[in-house]
C-alpha cells in the first residue's frame, strides 16, 4: 500500500495523525476492533484499516514530522504556535484545553446527534437547548474545531494517555497518545 498517513491540510499541506508506541498495541495483535478499543477510537465494522509501523526518526527526516506527547499543555502549544486555521480566540483555547471543560464536552458531545454534527446552526440550537448562553456556544464553537483540526476528540484526556473505548475495557485510560505532525503530503509509505 502507498500512501501519506493523516488527512493533508488543504490551505498548508501539512498532515497531522495520531500514533501510538508498537510496544502498547502488540497485545492486539491486528484486531481492528481492539486496537480501536486501545486507541480511543469509535470502531466502525464496516470500514477497512490498515495498521502502519513508522520509524519517528526518519519520518522526521523525511517529512519534516513532529511527534510529541499531547498533553493539555503541548497540544495548546501546537495549537497557538503551529495549527492553521485554529480557534481565533487564543483565550478560548485556553479554557477548553483544561480537564474541567474536557468533561463538560465530553457530555455535551456524547448528545449530539448528526444533524448537529454536520450543521452549525442545529447545533447552536442544541447547545442552547442544553442550558448554554451565546458566550459559551462560542467557547464549544473553539472546542469543536479543535477537534476537527487535531483529532482531539471528546476521548482526549490531556495527560498523554488516551480513554480506552467503552471505558470499562480493561481500566478507564490506554494506550500512550503520540500526536505527530509534518509538513509534506508526499511521504510514501509501504505495508
């Protein structure tokens, strides 16, 4: 298989991906629905995966790659200093890469249904709905597209370990989170 890990950045190129060490999968062997399980990723059994093994050392000789541990912290860091397109409000930032607002989006994305997935507006009515004043739509609004931009889904917890999916599998948190980043699309790889 040939390709480029992560979605690339349509405006800057650069991809970003969520990566773990071998060391904490190998007990899933290649099971995709434990290894997302492990990952704090939702398992979709019909959807094909592939699993790749990346050398850090040269993905960042060969893209220019990044990894780090995402922390609150590091990745608000990224975030202020390196993300395109990111929340205008560095405030914002701030306040959602906390563990208290991590828990309040965590509840209020878990209610969400598609419409409010895909439409900002039946969204605002959610929210809305859900007791929050037009200021905190917008700090959900940083939130939300924190998410979109990173990965850093409503599982994140903050502390470089990811929330194992449902959290009553073996323990509440997982795996050892690594978030990378690079800036070119045409780093091949092969499986």
């Amino acid at each position: 298989m040939k390709g480029t890990l992560g979605r690339p950045d349509a405006a800057s190129g650069d991809v970003r991906y969520w990566s773990t060490t071998l060391d904490q999968v190998e007990p899933s062997d290649t099971c995709p629905r434990l290894i997302a399980q492990q990952l704090g990723v939702a398992y979709k059994p019909d959807a094909t995966y592939k699993l790749a093994v990346i050398d850090k050392d040269i993905a960042k000789e060969k893209a220019d790659a990044e990894t780090f541990i995402p922390t609150f912290e590091n990745l608000s860091s990224y975030i202020e200093s390196k993300l395109p397109n990111k929340p205008e409000n560095p405030d914002h930032i701030r306040q959602v890469m906390t563990p208290e607002y991590q828990a309040e989006y965590r509840k209020l994305i878990e209610g969400m249904g598609n419409a409010e997935w895909r439409n900002e507006d039946a969204r605002a009515v959610y929210l809305f709905g859900k007791g929050l004043e037009a200021d905190q739509v917008q700090v959900f609004e940083a939130r939300m597209k924190i998410q979109i931009r990173t990965g850093a889904n409503q599982y994140f917890l903050g502390n470089g370990l990811t929330m194992r999916i449902p959290a009553n599998v073996t323990g509440h948190s997982g795996d050892r989170d690594r978030f990378a980043h690079g800036h070119h699309t045409g780093v091949g790889f092969v499986l």
